[in-house]
C-alpha cells in the first residue's frame, strides 16, 4: 500500500508505504511502513515507489531573492525556471506596472524564452501547480540585460554572503553590482568583462572551499592582487 502520490515532495519521516511495497531509495523502515529519511521527490518506476533525495535543490521560501530563466509564455504569465524541483510563475500583474492590450501586445514584448530575471518569492503554496509566484515589483528586481550568471550548489549561498555579508562586502569590492539569489545563482554585471570572470571565478573557489578557514582573507588577498595587477 503507498501512502504518496507520483511527483509528490515528501519531508523527513513522511509515510511512503507499507513494508510489504517495493521501496527505494531515501527511507527508512518504521514497524511495517516506510518513511522518508529526507526531503525528496516521489517517483514510480514500474511496481517501485523511488524517493530521490532533494537536499541541496533549492526550496523557495516568501521573500527570497532569486534569478531565473523564462522557460515558456503562458496565456497570463511566463513559466520560469528557479533551479528548484518545480518552475515558479510569473503573473503579468506582478511583473508590469501597468494594463497592456495583450491583443495588440504579446508578452514575448516583455519577457521572452531564454531571458534572464531577478525576481523576488512573493507566495508559496504547494499544493499548486506552480508552487512558487515570483513578482517584479520589488526594488532591484528586473528583467538582466547585462552581466553573467554564476551558478553554485543554493546550500554553499549562506557561504557566498558570510556572516553579517562580510564575504559579499568583500566580493563587491571589485566594483561591481552582485545579486546572490537564493536559489543558487548569483548575477554579477562589471564596467569590465574581465572583472566578471575573475569574480565567477571567485565565487567557484568559495564554493568549493566553504570549509576552509579564514577564506574570506584568502578572497581579499586574491582580489587586492588583482587590483594591482590592473593598475
């Protein structure tokens, strides 16, 4: 007997099935049922009931920061892409300031596949088909026209800002606008395109080495040197 449905998130200690089902992946045996030993996404491959594990995928939370990418147009809005387990909305409302005549006016005039957003969550309802609603009726929220996406595991974010944003006052220290999204992906636009490859760079190095010690004087040791060497 399965206590989920396919494609439904589950949480740590969720019941998932009886122990005479055929179960896989992230549970645990509990008496005669099984339970989901993480936050994961349900999936039935044949007679099996799978849970794969989402730890290190992106949950969106009411007021995150996040960048994305238009993945289609919609009849009322755009679908996009937040790195998560599922693709956020857009509603017309929360990214224009004012009515459009959308039958003189396509929304591709506006937003298009393949472009590039700083949105903010404004709602979370799992239950919905798009469990996150993104609005662009926020103060540094836009469509990007310039600059590079960097992107990074969402869990190493809190390593990028640092503690009281002291790794991110450092980052910006190059002289470039940085948006650290939540989700992972984290927008830098430069006066110089060298300057954000360097910074894509250094945010890579803090990724991979979030455990090292003192990393945040290593970072400003690394871009006083790249100073220098532009002067």
């Amino acid at each position: 007997m399965y206590y989920v449905t396919p494609r439904q998130l589950v949480f740590p200690g969720d019941l998932v099935a009886t122990s005479d089902s055929k179960v896989e992946g992230a549970v645990y045996l509990d008496g005669n049922k099984y339970r989901s030993s993480t936050v994961g996404l349900v999936e039935f491959r044949d007679d099996t009931v799978v849970v794969v594990p989402l730890e290190g995928i992106y949950r969106p939370k009411r007021g995150d920061t996040v960048v994305g990418y238009v993945t289609d147009v919609l009849a009322t809005g755009w679908e996009v892409d937040i790195k998560s387990f599922t693709s956020a909305y857009l509603p017309i409302s929360e990214a224009l300031q004012r009515q459009v005549d959308l039958e003189t006016t396509p929304l591709t005039a506006f937003l298009n596949i393949g472009d590039v957003i700083v949105a903010k969550v404004k709602e979370v309802d799992m239950t919905d088909e798009f469990p996150a609603i993104l609005t662009l009726r926020e103060e540094r929220v836009g469509k990007v026209e310039r600059g590079i996406v960097v992107e990074i595991t969402p869990v190493k974010v809190p390593r990028v800002i640092g503690k009281k944003a002291s790794m991110l006052n450092t980052l910006l220290e190059v002289g470039c606008d940085i948006v650290v999204g939540q989700n992972g992906r984290i927008w830098v636009k430069c006066k110089d395109a060298r300057d954000e490859v360097f910074l894509a760079s250094l945010i890579k190095k803090i990724e991979a080495e979030s455990h090292v010690m003192k990393l945040t004087d290593r970072v400003k040791a690394e871009i006083e040197n790249y100073k220098r060497a532009r002067l």
